[in-house]
C-alpha cells in the first residue's frame, strides 16, 4: 500500500506550510496568543481564500469536496506551526455536523459563510462533571409550536468565546439527543470565557431558554456526533503528529548546536540514544495517524481504530515533549523557546475527546469481545 501523498495533497501540503511559516515564528505566534482573540482574523481570511477552510465541504455546500487525506494533511502542518487557528474547532467538528444533519438549506446558508470565513461556528457539546465517553446530555430542548428553545450549560466549548453560530446538542422531548444552531447573539445565552493553558480560547455557555434551529430533524443524533468525534480525533492525532516532528526536530538541532565541555550535545552517545528512541515514538504515532486517516477514506467510521489511534498518540506525545524539554535544559521551559509551546499543544490534544489513559480503559473493557489468537 502506498501511504504517500500523490502530487495534488503534495501541493495542498506545501500550500499550507507556506502560508503558515510565513505568517508565524516563536516569537509572532506567542505575541498572537497573548491577543484577545488568541489567533489571527488575516491568516483566517487567507485560508478561506485557499479554499482550506471549506475543504472537507461538498462542493454544492461551497466547499472543495475533498477527503480525509487531504484534511489531515493540513492538520500536519497545523501542528507544525502551532498555528492557533481554530480550523478543527470553529469548521472541521461544527462544520461535518451541519453537512451531515442538515438540511439542503441550511448546509447551503451556513457551510458557504463558514469557508468564506465569515462565520465561526462552535461545537457546544462537553459538560461540566462528564467525562469522555460519556453521552449523558442534561442540557434540554423543549419546543414551543415550531420554534425550540434550549436550557443548560456546556463546559468546556472551545473557541465558544469568539462563535457567530453554535451547534448544541440537547436532550429531545422524546427521548435522543438532538442538534441545534444557536445564534450566538441570542437572548438567553451567558458566555464565560477563559483561557487554556496551551494559549486557546474556550468558553463556559449558559442557555437560560434561548431560542434555537432544530438542525436537520427531530431524529436522535448520537450517532452522528459519535462519527463527528471519531473524525476529529483523527484530525487532531494528525496535527500532534506534525506537533512532534518539530519537536524532534527542534532537540536535535538544539544538540547539534549547543556545546557543553568543549563539544557538541549530539557526541553524547546517551542524548542521541534518547534521540533515537523518541524518532521510534514519532514513527508509532505517525503509523497510527496514518492508519485512522486511512479508515475514514475507506467510509470505515471505527471508535476502536481512534482509540487505538488516540493511544498511541498520547504515549508518543508525553515521550517526545518531556524529553524535548529534558535536553533543552531550563531554556525548554522559557515562554520564548518554542519546544514548551509544542509540549503544552501536544498535552491539550491528549486530553481532548479522551486522554490515554481513557482510550485505554475502553480498549482494555473490550478485550473480551475478541476470539482466540493462534499463531
């Protein structure tokens, strides 16, 4: 099997790359961070000039049609950069939702405002006190006529600070969970903003009977926010890959340069040793990403294959960023040196939809389920 890009994703790649080294080294990225916004509204407008932004989109939505492959690898080079884009949590999650459970107008209303970058949607999902992979909803949709309204509260909703629209998911009269868009200036909607400790934005959100669009229909949607998940998972375990290969790359450039007794770090046969075996960590991740991307471009939408995926990833990103630090030395832990940065990202992906340890217990809970292995 061939896992290369062909020349086309090459191009998309290389698109990416470019345009976001061109707008951020260490010291303009941790100087975007510390903004209000956390994140560039001019680099925003030039992805959605690129058409990246509506990327994963049919192309009747206003999107590009194309495929996970193409999406994970602009993820990479996400991660690369440490770009603070919202792309996975304002387009990709809230975006597949709405492609997927809409209906052919709303797709076309919201899909086309969200790749023009126009319009930021937000997942408002998570709860306070639930823990993945819990499904429980508390937050209640009741309907009134035609019209719905929602009460509750979802916490953490990232980027939920800066969201034009939001999808919330809600408890329905009949049982199920159903989706709707909010407007994210509607009366009854109280947002609490915070910061994250790897420099995102989220947000605590109140809905006290806010109005709401029933998005798609009545239908229970649990499944299709289990696929949306599943997807970015994928998404994010291709941009912690991208994460740790400057990481990698980062410590042993920092041990071909820096001297200690005369010589460089890299003739410590110790420190390139642990090099090496963090390479070993980077291939397993990038192996597993690999395999999650692939699934989903055959239409195989595998909750084990993400946790199998998330797992390895999470194992791979503690190894890499906490020896990346180690052989930086204090400087690793600077605000100014980047590698603290990476390792701070690579931690936030590990403990979103599931840390390790979660993807673990489900793993481990369904080993029972498989038959003997004779070999």
């Amino acid at each position: 099997m061939d896992f290369e890009l062909d020349e086309e994703q090459q191009m998309l790649r290389d698109t990416t790359r470019e345009l976001l080294s061109r707008s951020y080294d260490a010291e303009k990225r941790n100087a975007m961070v510390r903004t209000e916004l956390g994140w560039s509204r001019d680099v925003w407008g030039k992805l959605a000039e690129l058409g990246l932004l509506g990327l994963s989109f049919a192309e009747e939505d206003g999107g590009m049609g194309a495929g996970p492959v193409e999406t994970m690898a602009v993820m990479t080079e996400v991660g690369r950069r440490l770009a603070p884009e919202p792309i996975l949590d304002c387009v990709l999650l809230p975006g597949g939702l709405v492609a997927e459970a809409g209906t052919s107008r709303q797709r076309k209303e919201v899909l086309s405002q969200v790749a023009a970058g126009t319009v930021l949607l937000a997942f408002a999902h998570s709860e306070p006190g639930r823990r993945w992979p819990s499904a429980e909803i508390t937050t209640v949709a009741v309907q009134q006529g035609d019209s719905w309204s929602i009460s509750g509260v979802k916490n953490p909703v990232p980027h939920g600070d800066c969201a034009d629209r939001l999808v919330v998911s809600a408890a329905l009269p009949n049982g199920g969970t159903g989706l709707f868009l909010v407007d994210g200036n509607v009366a009854g909607l109280l947002r609490r903003p915070f910061r994250t400790h790897d420099g995102g934005r989220g947000a605590q959100l109140e809905f006290t009977g806010a109005t709401a669009e029933l998005l798609g229909d009545d239908t229970d949607s649990t499944a299709r926010i289990e696929r949306a998940v599943i997807g970015a998972q994928a998404a994010l375990c291709a941009e912690a890959v991208g994460a740790m290969e400057e990481s990698l790359r980062l410590t042993t450039e920092y041990l071909r340069t820096r001297k200690q007794f005369g010589v460089t770090l890299s003739k410590f046969q110790t420190l390139t040793q642990r090099a090496a075996d963090m390479y070993v960590s980077l291939e397993a991740a990038r192996s597993m990403a690999l395999y999650a991307t692939a699934c989903l471009a055959d239409g195989r939408v595998d909750a084990v294959v993400a946790s199998r995926a998330k797992l390895q990833i999470g194992l791979s990103a503690k190894h890499i960023g906490q020896e990346s630090i180690q052989m930086h030395g204090g400087i690793g832990m600077t605000a100014e040196y980047p590698v603290g940065h990476y390792f701070a990202r690579l931690t936030a992906i590990d403990q979103t939809f599931g840390a390790a340890d979660d993807h673990l217990r489900v793993l481990s809970a369904g080993i029972a389920d498989y038959g003997m292995v004779e070999l």
